[in-house]
C-alpha cells in the first residue's frame, strides 16, 4: 500500500509548494490564478491561467520517487 501513497503524495505536495511559491512571490512560472468577471448577457465569464511547469515537476518527483520505493523494497 506504501508504494502507492508515497509518490503520490510526494507528486501532489510538490506541485502544491510549487503552485504555492508562485502564488506568494508572483513568479509567472509557478503561478495559478482564478479571475471571475462581472455577468455579461450572454452569462458569467471566467479566465484562468494556470502554470504547467509544477505539474511536470511534480510528476517527475513522483515517478523519482516511486522508482525509489521501489528499489528500497526488493
């Protein structure tokens, strides 16, 4: 069950730092931003910019970290 959780876990906590530094320090490659707009006539409008890069960062440290699990276990 610990092979699971751990980089899972570890892959979602390091996209949420990530997502976090670029929220607190305004760093355009770490950031996430939610802009909801007045109603117009043809309804509500929303923009959102999200940053790709702690995704893959974050996947990458999962899978880092899987393949160490995984060593660590044989």
């Amino acid at each position: 069950m610990r092979k699971i959780w751990i980089p899972l876990l570890s892959s979602v906590g390091t996209m949420s730092l990530l997502y976090w530094i670029g929220n607190i320090f305004n760093f355009s490659l770490f950031k996430f931003s939610f802009l909801l707009n007045e109603p117009l006539e043809n309804g509500l409008t929303f923009e959102a910019d999200i940053a790709i890069l702690p995704f893959a960062i974050g996947l990458i440290v999962g899978l880092c970290v899987e393949r160490i699990v995984k060593a660590r276990s044989e």
